[in-house]
C-alpha cells in the first residue's frame, strides 16, 4: 500500500523474529492460508473479460 493517510489510518505494523521453528511453521501456515484466492475468484479470458471461478474448497 501506498503511504497516503487514508491507508495509514488504524494500521499497524511490527517486525520480530520468529526463532522457534514450531512457531515460524504456523505463522507461514497461516500466511498461506489467508493468501488463498477462494472466494469470489474471477479469471482473465483471452478476450480480457472475466470469468467467476467456482468456490475452492478450503
């Protein structure tokens, strides 16, 4: 995101490392997990239209 204040405003970032291994595993996971594309998924055709992709099971 940009720096405008309106994508500032309540926002919070912080960085630590994660040392336990265990811990640095769940937080990827977790990660992953929410990047996943599953709900309202539309696909680029050839022609540049749209396409609304079926639900993925989680």
């Amino acid at each position: 995101a940009d720096c405008m204040r309106r994508n500032l405003d309540g926002r919070v970032e912080t960085i630590f490392p994660l040392e336990d291994i265990k811990n640095k595993r769940k937080v990827i996971q977790f990660i992953k997990d929410i990047l996943k594309d599953n709900v309202k998924l539309r696909i680029q055709n050839k022609d540049g239209s749209y396409s609304l992709k079926e639900k993925v099971s989680v």
